[in-house]
C-alpha cells in the first residue's frame, strides 16, 4: 500500500555568515589573518575522508611568504614543526578563553624564528613542540607572526585558520565571529535521497528523488506529492554552499527538516572537537560513500 507524501523542499540550509552572533562568537574581536582580500577555499564543517574539516583555509594568492598576522592581542603559547600535519603552526591564546591557530607556516617572525631554532639544536630534533608562558611572547591584535607557506600535510599555498575555545580545544565556527566575506550566493542541493526508518541506513540502498530548483528553495516539481510504502521515513541531502565569487564547494553550516512548519530534526555545525571529527562519518551514509556514490 503506497503513502501520499506532500513535499516542499524548503531545506534550510544556511551559509555561517548568515547566522546572528552570540555573546560565545564575538562579532569584531578578531581580525582577518592576512593583509589580502579575504577570501576562502574550506570552511568548518565540510565533508572529508573520514572527518569534518576543523576550521577555514584562507587563499594566500597561490603564494608563499605573504604576512601573517595575529587575529586578536594575547600571546604565543605554542609552536608546532612537523613533516605532515600542520608543518609549521603558531597557536595563540586570547584573553577572552579562546586560542587561534595559524599552520602551513613558512618561518616565524625573526625574534620567535631564532629561538625555535635554538631550541632544535639543543633537543637535537627538527621536529618539535614547544610551549610558551604568557610572558614570553605577546601579541597585539595585527602583529606580524609569520609567513604563510605550504609545509605539512598542505597541496598548495594557504594558512589554515582555527578558532578553539582554549579550556576545552573545541574547534568553533570561523565564520560566525563576522569576518568580512561577502555571501549572497545561496546553496545549492543536488540531490536528495529516501530511506525506510524501519531498517538500518546499512541495510539498505538510497531511494533517489528527482528534484527540481523553484527560486531559492527546491521542490519536486508540479506535482510536490512522493508516493511511498514506508510507514516512516528519513531523508538525505547531498548540498553544497559557495562564498561570492568562489567556486569553491564548501561545507553547508546547517540542514533542518520540517514537516507541517514543525522542526523535527536537524544539524549546525558551530564547532567540532578532534575528538568528534571522526563521527562524521555517522553523519553520513557510510556505505553509500565507501562504495564510491559520494556524501550523503
């Protein structure tokens, strides 16, 4: 026996720019990292092997040794050399509980260059970690750190950006401290996809449903009526968001499903923790994407 299902797919999904700030995302407190156009090729929350990416990858122009600077006063309690990874990494504790970091670094500046280097001669290591006292470093809000580069686990020129809450190492949402990216290039959805709820997102395949763009929202046509036998249902989404001007595909902030105007699930992602990242693939159908059809 088929279910007649009236459906209007008014996904809200919603670019981090076009979130209001709270008292947790200063509006203002910090400043671009870099002297250039600010523009982005990731953000927080999009889709990888295995994890979500922690936090924004900031063109540099496709160059190396453009400045850095510091996003907000504080001081450097931490540097990081490593082959992979991050490479090169400056992390930077504010007076307001939160910690921002710069990786994919080219050298420090001079003063804190020469004593990382002191130090990997006297520990006999190239690679190393080191920590700092508040003393021992400080920054003002736009002091030069560093030059930007392509060390690491990096394919290109970029300074990957962070923004932790300092007590818990939890990654926040860049974009929701209003930095100046100009948005207004609304996402976009390419697919959609149906499951029976009665069973295991493992035990079964995607039902894919045609859908179709009307405006700004999408729908499934004329008819807006899906036929099915399921007595409950889930859906999921295969979608994107661009930054003006990029056509980057970039990580959508928010997804949330309504029926009869009343919310009945839904994500946003405002911040991730390391030690979550790897749920993200709970987040998606696992089976679906290791067998090669992509996120869902």
């Amino acid at each position: 026996m088929y279910r007649k299902i009236g459906l209007i797919l008014l996904l809200s999904i919603i670019s981090g720019l076009a979130i209001s700030q709270s008292s947790r995302y200063p509006k203002g407190y910090f400043r671009w990292p870099l002297n250039l156009k600010p523009e982005i090729v990731a953000n927080l929350g999009e889709l990888r092997s295995n994890h979500w990416h922690m936090g924004l990858d900031i063109r540099t122009a496709q160059k190396e040794n453009q400045q850095v600077f510091a996003a907000a006063g504080g001081y450097i309690s931490k540097i990081r050399i490593e082959p992979g990874g991050f490479g090169r990494a400056i992390y930077i504790n504010h007076p307001n509980g939160l910690t921002t970091l710069y990786a994919h670094l080219n050298d420090f500046y001079p003063e804190l260059e020469t004593y990382v280097t002191q130090q990997q001669y006297a520990q006999q290591t190239w690679r190393i970690e080191l920590n700092f006292s508040p003393r021992q470093f400080p920054v003002n809000k736009g002091t030069f750190i560093a030059y930007s580069g392509n060390t690491g686990g990096s394919a290109g020129p970029h300074v990957h950006f962070e923004i932790r809450d300092t007590r818990t190492d939890k990654c926040l949402n860049p974009l929701l401290f209003g930095f100046p990216l100009q948005d207004n290039v609304p996402p976009t959805v390419v697919r959609l996809a149906m499951y029976d709820r009665a069973k295991s997102v493992y035990d079964q395949k995607p039902q894919f449903i045609p859908i179709k763009k009307m405006g700004n929202s999408y729908g499934l046509g004329r008819a807006s009526v899906l036929k099915t036998s399921f007595d409950k249902l889930s859906f999921a989404i295969t979608a994107y968001d661009r930054i003006s001007g990029s056509n980057n595909q970039d990580g959508i902030y928010s997804a949330k499903l309504f029926v009869d105007e009343r919310l009945v699930d839904g994500f946003e992602i405002d911040s991730v923790s390391y030690d979550e990242t790897a749920y993200m693939n709970a987040h998606i159908d696992f089976k679906h994407d290791y067998n090669g059809g992509g996120f869902l």
